[in-house]
C-alpha cells in the first residue's frame, strides 16, 4: 500500500488512537491512496479520448463516491440502489454507465429519467424492454452491447465474466444481428460497445485478447454504417494482495495496450475499474478477542468476521494480517478465524505471524474494494463503521449501525393483513 507509514499508521493517522473512539471492527480508507491511484490511471491515459467510471459496486460509500467526482470521475452501476448512491454523492448523471445483466423495467425508467450517459445491454429481451421504456418517456437511450468475448481472464472462477458459458454479454453474431435491426427500436441508440472479462486479472494478454476483437468488430460495424462512439472496456485490474505472489498489470502498460489497441477508433474509450481504484486504500481494523488452543491448532478469534469482509470465504482470498502491537517474540502459526457460526469465517489459515494475545489490534490489509460494499448482518451482527482518513484527519463515514437500525423495517407480524 502506498499511504501506510510503518507501524499503525495509515494516511498521517494513528490507527491505535481511533480505537478509543470507534469500536472494532472498523473500516478505514486512504483518501490520499484513492487519489493516488486515480491520478496514476489519468496520468496513464493522458490524451486519450477516455473516461472513467468507477466500479460503485468495490465501494459505494458515499464518502468514497464524493471523492471520485471531486476528481472528475463518473460511475458504473448495477442497481438503482447504486444510482441513488452516485447521484447523492454528487456524481453527474451524464457520467453514469448502467451495467447489468437485471435491470428491471423500472430500474431504465428511474435511470433514463435521472439521465444517466448510457445502458450497456446484456440481452435481446433487455434491448426491447429499454426500447419499450424508453418510448414511454418520449426519449433516445443510448447504449451499448455487451460482448462475451470467450476468454479466459485467469482469475477465480467466481469472478471470471467473460467466458462463453458466464451469464454475461453475448456472442459478436447476436451483436450484429441487433445492429442491423436498429430500426426496429428507434428509441435505443445502439453506438457502443461493451466488454468486461473478470476481475483482479494480473496478466495483459486476456485484455489484449477482447479489446483486439472488440476493436475489429468495432471497425466492420462501422463499415457496414454503424458507427461505434464509444468502447466500454470494464474493469478487471488486479491488486497486490499478497507480496511476492500477485503481480499486477502495470496501469502503463495496460493504457498503452489500450492506445495501440484502438489506434484506430475515433471514439470515447471508457474504463470502469473498481478494485484497482480502491482496494489497497482500505484496510479492516479487527480486535483479537481470544486465543483458543484447538486439538491440532490454535485459533486467532477477531472480532471481524465473514459479514464484514467475505472475500475469503467466498474467493478463498488471501488478504495480508498485521497485528499493530510491538512486543518482539517469534512467529507462530494461527487460524484466523471470526465469530460467526460457520467453518467458511476463516481469514487465514495457518498464517506465520507474531505471537497475539487478547484485546491486541489486527490490521486486515487491502480491504477497500468488495469488503464493506459485501458486507451483511448475518449472525445479527451490526454492519461496521467506515472512516475516511486523509492527511492526519479522519471523518466516521459511517457510523456502526445501531442493533435498532438492524431491525428497523421489521414486525412481529401481530397484524394479518388480507385482501
Ligand atoms: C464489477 C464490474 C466492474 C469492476 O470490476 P473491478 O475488477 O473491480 O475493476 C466493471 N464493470 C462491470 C460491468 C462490472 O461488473
């Protein structure tokens, strides 16, 4: 991470001093590290007819999002939900990409009456719904078609979007199809192109391999009158997770890729990274609660578990654990393990680190993308706090959610209702 001063210390701010005022678990992000590694991408694409879209789904904080469009980025949507968030956080309509496989009627109607820039469409049946809507509104959606590009982007196959046999986009053949009925929807301007393969994708060559066969379909589209005005080319840029073993795509080399790729289209290039942007800024403060001595092993019981951060659970994903504390001895080997009734609350395995004892702090490294914005109140636990660091302040950006809020929206059902 790039923001982290030695021990405890992240974005000028003491992590061990928070504790006295915001109980663990807590989230707390690098606004400096976003910044940095927003600056990197615009610096890479210098330019370039390009815009980025931030993947709200890493992180929707609104915090987070209020800090993007400072910075002139836009967002990339999933939901409605996630529009409410871009939009509240003061990101411009017009520099919103709704994505999704989804959306409902009504989620097109909510987005083409707020504006949003463009839909990218998954489906035959989405292009006539959007069609469909947005003849209601008496209006033209712009958008794009999303291609499957059958590759394989390397990456664990829950996170890997863009092989045949994935839900996402469709084949180049059906692409064309829906070009060359573009009279049939006259409210849908088909002018796009869309591709997303995967995420935290460590290697150049499956990008090459879609943005290559998006490029040349982009350009026989053209010949053949459809003009293409902007290429979407997702997201995906992987992370360091762990030192020595990830080895991310260099964000030079992938805008060169992208410059030599599309050397020839004369149109908006658009980039929707999620994690790349965010994940190394964020980390998860957890508080060890116990040392439980098992048959075979011994037990690191945190106070964070698989609701707050459920990316190894999930992915089996590796993320770096520091305990704050400084008090010298040997390594030893712990299950990381949280509070939650399930064998999957394991954050490590048999993970080498400094001896631990109870009420120590631990450090939960590279949780700023699909941490908090995952995160459940499964077990009846409370979603967690999120801070926002920034050069020697901190802001609670979310508080924790209190157990009243947790119910809230809930009934003992003493009233039936019948029709
Ligand atoms: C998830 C997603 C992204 C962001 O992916 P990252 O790997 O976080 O960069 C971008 N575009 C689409 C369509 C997505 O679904």
């Amino acid at each position: 991470m790039v923001i982290m001063e030695g021990k405890g210390r992240l974005d000028g701010v003491d992590l061990r001093e928070l504790v006295s005022t915001v109980p663990t678990p807590f989230y707390a992000y690098s606004a400096s590290a976003i910044r940095h590694r927003v600056g990197a991408l615009q610096t890479a694409l210098g330019g370039m007819n390009a815009r980025i879209c931030y993947a709200v789904k890493a992180n929707g904080n609104l915090a987070v999002l209020r800090l993007m469009a400072g910075l002139g980025i836009g967002a990339d949507i999933v939901s409605a939900g996630e529009m409410h968030r871009a939009l509240h956080a003061g990101i411009p309509a017009g520099n919103i990409v709704f994505s999704g496989v989804g959306k409902t009627a009504d989620e097109m109607a909510q987005a083409l009456a707020a504006g949003v820039w463009r839909f990218n469409i998954e489906s035959r049946d989405e292009l006539h719904t959007l069609q469909t809507v947005a003849a209601e509104q008496d209006v033209v959606a712009l958008a794009a078609v999303r291609i499957n590009p059958d590759v394989d982007a390397g990456t664990h196959a829950k996170i890997s979007t863009g092989k045949a046999e994935n839900k996402f986009g469709v084949t180049m053949d059906e692409a064309r199809d829906w070009f060359s009925q573009s009279d049939a929807f006259p409210n849908v301007r088909l002018d796009g192109l869309h591709v997303h393969i995967g995420s935290q994708i460590l290697t150049l060559q499956p990008f090459r391999l879609a943005m290559q066969q998006v490029a040349a379909f982009a350009a026989q589209l053209a010949a053949s009158g459809h003009p293409i005005n902007s290429i979407d080319v997702g997201g995906g840029l992987g992370v360091r997770y762990r030192h020595g073993h990830d080895v991310p795509v260099c964000v030079n080399e992938y805008a060169a890729m992208l410059r030599a790729t599309f050397a020839d289209f004369d149109g908006t290039i658009v980039l929707e990274p999620g994690r790349y942007l965010v994940a190394e800024a964020g980390v998860l403060i957890t508080r060890v609660v116990r040392i439980k001595a098992g048959a075979s092993r011994e037990f690191l019981v945190v106070d964070a578990a698989m609701n707050d951060l459920q990316r190894p659970a999930l992915y089996d994903a590796w993320h770096e654990i520091i305990p704050l504390h400084d008090r010298g001895g040997g390594d030893v080997r712990y299950d990381v393990v949280g509070p939650v009734c399930e064998t999957g609350d394991t954050f490590a395995v048999q993970r080498s680190m400094p001896r631990c004892q109870a009420g120590d702090l631990l450090l939960i490294a590279n949780a700023g993308a699909y941490g908090a914005s995952m995160s459940s109140n499964y077990n009846s636990r409370p979603l967690t706090a999120e801070l926002m660091l920034d050069r020697g302040r901190h802001a609670v950006v979310r508080r924790r959610q209190s157990f009243e809020e947790m119910v809230a929206g809930e009934s003992l059902a003493a009233e039936w209702l019948t029709a």
